[in-house]
C-alpha cells in the first residue's frame, strides 16, 4: 500500500476506451453563425490547467524545463509538492529526459461541454466515494458517461488525480507520470500518451476543491475527459486573453479578460465570439487564412493577427494585454538558458564554452535551440540555415541543421554543433543565423573550447562493461556486488580493467585504495600498473572477506592525472552470512571427511581386542567450528555402517544442537565377533552446508587365544 500522504498517492493509469474503428464522416453543409458563444464556464484554474495542457502539446521540447529543475539522477523541481512527489517515487531524471526526447509536437486542445459535463461528474463521484479510480462501484464507466451526456465519439481518454496540491502539481503529475513503475515513472506512461495524444482534439477538464476533514482525497480533485467525435466538423481557433499582471509570459490564475471580443475575418466573412469569464475563447472555421482580430471588453487597443491559416487541425493564438500586434521574436537557448544576441562572452552554462577536451577523444557535440517567442511565424533565410564563421572555425562542424525555414508562434527547433579541435590551442568561433524577427534579424553570438593533450581515465569490467565514475549504486553487470560469503571461510575476487583513453600518461602511481564503512573486508590483492600510456590497459584485483553478518559496503577511490577525474571512485557491496561447521576430533585430533585410513593416534583404530567377550571403547568428539548453530539432522545421530557394522557399536549418543564454538561427544565400543580385520564407517548428518555428511573409517583386529 502507498503511505497516505497526498503527495505521495499513486496516479491511476490513464484509460483509454474504444467502441469499434474510427470512421470517416460526411460532412453537411456548412451553416456559419455570425457570433458563437460556448455554453460551458470553466473555471480560472481549469483554464490555467488547459493552457498547461496545450503548452505541452504545442513545444513538448521545452515543457520539462518548465517542471523540473535538474534531471542527474533523482529528478528535482523548484516547486515543493512536485519535488517531494519526484523524491518520493525516486524518479530518474535521466530516463525521464530519454522518454521526453521521443515526444513530437501536435494540436492544441478546444473544450467541449459534453467532455466537461462527464468530467465534472467523474470528480464529484471520487469526491462521494472519497476514492481515486476510473471505474467507481456503481458509478457510470467513461462510455457510459459519454452516453449519458451525448458525447458520439470516436475515441475517449481520461486522466484522473483525486490528491492535487496544485494545478501546477496535478499537471506535472500527469506529465511526468510519477508512480511505482520503472525508474519511478508509471509503465506505461499513460497519463503522458493521453496528453500528447493526436487523436483526440478536444477536452473537457474539471477541477473540484475538497478540503473536508473527513475524506481523504483532495485538496483538488481533477478529472481530465479527452475525446474526438463523430463528425466532428471544422477544427477550432482558440486561444486566450489574458493581463500578464505577473510578467511571466504566460496566463495565470486571475489574468483572464472576459467579454473581449474574438472577430476572423475570412472568405465567408467575419466569425465572432466572446472571451469567456477567464479569458478562453474558440471559434470552429472552415479551411483558409484569416486575420483575428481581438478588442473591446477592457483590452483596450485592439490587437490584430494576420494570415492565421486554420486547416484540418486545430490553432491556438493568445492575446495579451498592452503588447503589440504579433511579430516573430527569434531566442537562441544553450543549455536551457538564453544566449543574448552579439554575446561575445563564452559561457559553460549556456553551453557556448565547450570547454576543453582531448585532441584524441571524441567530439563534443552541444545542442541549442531556436525559439520563437513571438506571436507570428519566424522565418529563418538561408541554407544552412546555421552558419559558423571565424579563423577558427574549422574546429566546430554543424552537425544537426534546422529541420525547418520555419517556426510557429511559441515553437521552437534545435540544431547541433560539435566541436573536436585537431591540435592544442584555443579555439573561437562566431554562430549566425538570419531571420525575419524584426529587431534581430542577424542573430549572432561567439563559441569557444580548447584542445588538450591529456590522460583520461576509464574504469570497465573485464567483459567490457564500463564502470561509471561516481555509482553509488551496486550491480553484476559492473561485477560492484560480491555476493553472499560465509564469515568464516569463504572470499570472492573481482578484477577490473584501467583504461587511458587519452593522449598523455595517466598516473596512477597513487594506486587503488579502499574507503568506507566496512573497507576492512575488502582488500587489494594487486595494485595496478602505475602508470599508463595512451591506449593501454591494466588491472587491479579486490577480494572480499567479510567479517561479520549483514551488508558490507565500501568505495574504490582512484587517484589519478587526469584533469577531469582526479579521484575517480565507484561503490562495492557484499553480504556475510554464518553456516556451522562440522569437524570431528578423536584424542584431540582432527579426523578428516571421508577419512579411510583407521590410525590409532586419534582412535579410528580401536587395535586388537579378544573376541572372547573382549571390547574396546573410543571416545569422539563433534566440534562446530562455524558460527551457525550445528544440529545433527539425521534420524540416528550417529550410524554405523560398513561390513562389519555390527562389531562396532554407538554406546553414548551426542548432544544436538551444538553451539557455535562448542563440541559434543559420542562413544564406539568394538566387540569382534570374529578373528581378523574388521572394518565399519561412521556416519554422522547435519546441517552444514558444505558437509551435510560426515564420515570416516574405524577398524580393529579381533584375535583369540586358544
């Protein structure tokens, strides 16, 4: 069961229900209204919800960065209810960021009163059931929602989140997909697929605060209907009108401008509707171009948007209050951060530093993006459409073009440069590329890095694995786990391989050191070479040989030359556990498993005795030399066997258990019944992993006088 904690509640996956194929519809004759006004009235937060929504739809590339802060290991977030959901579900930046990477861009999403309706009525029965699920006891299904409110759709998909901290946090939850699957992200990422889906072109979001005492769901109940209809008719214009109080360029909670007017202008003339209460507005046109035209109801001057071409799909335009009418506004992005048009300044952290690198190794490659934050397409001239220039500038290669001469308003490309020098030295460069935003036509901003000759070290298994510099975590595959060793006397050996995959000497002279908790049960048993040249390999063997029961855990540290990875270190674990062990012991001294030899030195010969009611007794001794409790398992404790058994006889029956360092003892008596040899095994089971039977060989000499 996941803990109660809100923040910490599983989502439910997201469902997706179908009835039959999807199939083509006949389309009526068009009957234009001159004003169209939506019947449904969401709310402010349902209206941030859906702009975060078609955020994510239109430019996923850039969505992540809006939601986390850092994606090295444990995914983080500056927003705490997000944070502590991606702590808690442990999710994996790197495998979030590798998923994201496959996310193509589509269209937004317009409301629709019958998804909202179902919407609504899905949070309000998780509200009264106090329970997150699709399918209530009960309580109508999705299609039978869909039924119930009129909904002829073609395909429907719902996303639920029942503990929402925020709207901002019930959106990451569904975008991320946090859960108890893989890597901390649910599997699939059904939530995610659903948002990103383009076979659903309109939605219905409701979003219900429950804050009562007595139920556990809440503080925001969110229900998410997406769907796509029979008939579906001409795609949707859309968008919102909103003051940007905050400055954020973006609409929040409260911005909404309602009663504005929303006016396109095509050849079947004017189609008018109304900004709802909180800023949304959609218009349904037949395929063209228009020009929208948005004024009146507290906007102030109007705001027009040319050549907006609506074709099968739906478009989103937003207007802000007090900006002017939409132009492209070209941003070039490094590392998530914003490179300033004409920076002549390098730097690490927008990734225009490549930094230095071995004239050996392989290429640096940095990928930057160009963002259109305006509200008109940016047109980028030329082809490249990237160029790189300067005396310097053979050591950069665009590798990755513009895919495209164009951007849509707030879409974004990127495009990749590799920087791999030939020689020692510094090296400068200059990236342009020309556009039609207005103010920066020649976007322009300098590249630099140094070519270096240096060592750079590698650590790998010797089955080729590499061993990452800094795991903290233990595996087989990087040979890092030594596996369960008895305490006593069992080791396990690990060798791995030091490469120098650069082109100076790497210095080990140093040597391997162990570090950590437990490094007294891990010793080095060989140091390796101490120094290397470019290209060549050495090993280094540990052994492990725990002291004590339980997980036993440590570092590898590495003192190294290279520039990069001075102390180069990786975690080590084994586990000690304690079996008994067996050993047997006449006149105090060891008799070997499987011993044949009787000697009379430690009583396996009882020597000669009358066969004339003559008898000879020895006395053994069962030791427990392990840290286990030994236990003798057999139904007799001790069994005589062999060809003359019955010459030889168990007169005193040892103890069980034995404790860990203690002994017991048994007692033989021979009695010949016949002249000659006679011979006889003794046979002792127990629990001792390695020795579950014990045995060794007794004799004696029967002999008569007369």
């Amino acid at each position: 069961m996941m803990p109660h904690s809100r923040i910490r509640r599983s989502l439910s996956a997201a469902r997706r229900a179908r009835l039959g194929s999807p199939f083509a519809a006949v389309p009526g004759p068009e009957q234009l209204e001159p004003r169209l006004v939506l019947a449904l009235t969401p709310t402010a937060e349902e209206q941030y919800m859906l702009e975060l929504l078609n955020r994510m739809r239109v430019n996923p590339s850039d969505e992540l960065a809006l939601l986390t802060s850092s994606l090295t290991g444990v995914a983080m977030s500056q927003d705490p209810d997000i944070n502590a959901a991606l702590n808690f579900f442990n999710v994996s930046g790197p495998i979030l960021q590798s998923q994201w990477n496959t996310l193509t861009p589509v269209s937004p999403l317009a409301w629709d009163e019958a998804l909202y309706n179902m919407a609504e009525l899905q949070s309000q029965n998780m509200i009264l059931d106090d329970t997150q699920s699709h399918n209530l006891p009960g309580r109508p299904t999705l299609a039978q929602r869909a039924t119930q409110f009129g909904y002829n759709y073609t395909i429907l998909g719902e996303n639920i989140f029942a503990f929402g901290e925020s709207v901002l946090h019930a959106h990451a939850a569904f975008a991320i997909d946090w859960g108890s699957g893989p890597n901390g992200i649910q599997n699939p990422p059904g939530h995610r697929q659903a948002m990103m889906s383009s076979q659903f072109r309109e939605v219905g979001i409701r979003i219900l605060p429950e804050t009562s005492q007595s139920t556990q769901v809440g503080p925001l109940v969110v229900t998410q209907n997406f769907g796509n209809r029979v008939n579906f008719g001409n795609a949707w214009l859309l968008g919102v009108v909103y003051k940007d109080m905050d400055e954020d360029g973006f609409y929040s909670v409260g911005e909404g401008l309602g009663g504005v007017t929303i006016t396109a202008v095509g050849d079947q003339g004017p189609i008018v509707t109304t900004s709802l209460a909180e800023g949304g507005y959609q218009l349904a046109l037949p395929p063209g171009t228009y020009t929208l035209t948005i004024s009146g109801g507290g906007f102030g001057s109007p705001a027009t948007f040319p050549n907006i071409v609506v074709g099968t799909s739906n478009v989103k335009i937003d207007a802000v209050l007090g900006n002017a009418p939409p132009a492209p506004m070209i941003q070039v992005l490094g590392n998530g951060t914003v490179i300033a048009p004409g920076d002549a300044t390098p730097d690490p952290a927008d990734h225009t530093a490549f930094g230095s690198i071995d004239i050996e190794a392989g290429a640096i490659v940095r990928t930057f993006t160009v963002r259109n934050g305006g509200g008109a397409t940016l047109m980028i001239t030329g082809l490249p459409r990237v160029t790189i220039a300067g005396d310097d500038a053979g050591a950069f290669t665009l590798v990755m073009d513009l895919a495209l001469a164009s951007i849509d308003p707030q879409g974004s490309l990127t495009f990749q440069i590799s920087f791999d020098p030939a020689t020692v030295g510094d090296f400068t460069a200059t990236v342009r590329i020309i556009s039609d935003d207005p103010i920066n036509a020649e976007y322009g901003f300098e590249i630099s890095g140094s070519g270096v000759s240096v060592p750079l070290i590698g650590v790998r298994t010797q089955q080729g694995t590499p061993v990452p510099d800094n795991t903290t975590t233990v595996s087989p595959e990087l040979r890092t786990n030594f596996g369960a060793r008895n305490v006593v006397r069992e080791v396990s050996n690990r060798v791995w391989v030091i490469t120098n995959d650069g082109s100076a000497a790497l210095d080990l002279s140093g040597g391997v050191r162990i570090m950590g908790l437990h490094a007294q049960d891990f010793r080095i048993i060989r140091q390796p070479d101490a120094v290397l040249m470019p290209g060549q390999t050495t090993t280094f063997h540990i052994r492990f040989n725990p002291s004590q029961v339980g997980f036993r855990q440590a570092r590898i540290v590495i003192d190294t030359n290279d520039p990069d990875t001075a102390r180069y270190n990786f975690a080590i674990r084994g586990r000690g556990f304690v079996t008994p062990i067996i050993s047997i012991r006449g006149n105090n001294r060891l008799i070997e498993h499987q011993d044949s030899t009787p000697r009379p030195r430690d009583g396996t010969d009882f020597g000669r005795v009358n066969v004339d009611g003559r008898s000879r007794l020895a006395t053994f001794a069962i030791r427990n030399d392990g840290r286990g409790v030994l236990r003798l398992t057999g139904p007799v404790k001790v069994r005589v066997a062999g060809q003359h058994a019955d010459d030889f006889r168990l007169v005193r029956i040892p103890a069980s258990p034995v404790q860990s360092g203690t002994r017991t003892t048994f007692d033989i008596r021979f009695n010949p019944s016949d002249v000659g040899r006679r011979f006889a095994w003794i046979v002792i089971t127990s629990n001792d992993p390695l020795t579950p039977t014990y045995t060794f060989r007794i004799s004696g000499e029967g002999f008569s006088r007369t």
